[in-house]
C-alpha cells in the first residue's frame, strides 16, 4: 500500500468523510529539505466531514493528526484543509 493510499484509509475509517482528496505533492519539493527521495514525502489533504462541524479548527487538525498516527513521522510534510 503506498502513503497516498494508507491516508486515504485511515481517514476514511476516522471520519467517513464526504470529499477525500490527497494529492501527492513531493515532486514540488525534490532536493529541498525533507525530501527524502522516496516521492512520498509532501501531502496535501482536503477532507471534508460532518464530525468536523462542531470543532474549532485547531480541533480539527488534531483529530486529523491523530489519525495519521506514525504517518506523521513518516511524511515530512502534510498541508490540511480540514472542514
């Protein structure tokens, strides 16, 4: 299963989301720092979901974070737009 497929599942199965997109974007970032050649090193996510209307923002990137789990560490960089 490659990054791009293991965020999608996790986030699908934490928020049964209505609009999933992550876009692999490490092939902007190739030879900068944290680019670490594996070509899955930059995400960025919008998810939309009916659990995050009653969180603040800051609450949503949480909750998305902790989804993620280790894929955090994993992923040098990770751009949301949680709603």
């Amino acid at each position: 299963m490659t990054v791009k497929e293991e965020i999608e599942a996790r986030l699908t199965t934490a928020f049964s989301p209505e609009r999933l997109e992550v876009t692999n974007e490490s092939h902007k970032h190739a030879g900068h720092a944290g680019d670490d050649g594996s070509g899955a090193s930059h995400f960025h996510i919008l998810i939309r979901a009916p659990a995050f209307a009653v969180l603040p923002r800051v609450a949503r990137h949480r909750a998305v974070q902790a989804a993620l789990g280790d894929l955090n560490q994993r992923v040098h960089a990770i751009g949301l737009d949680v709603g």
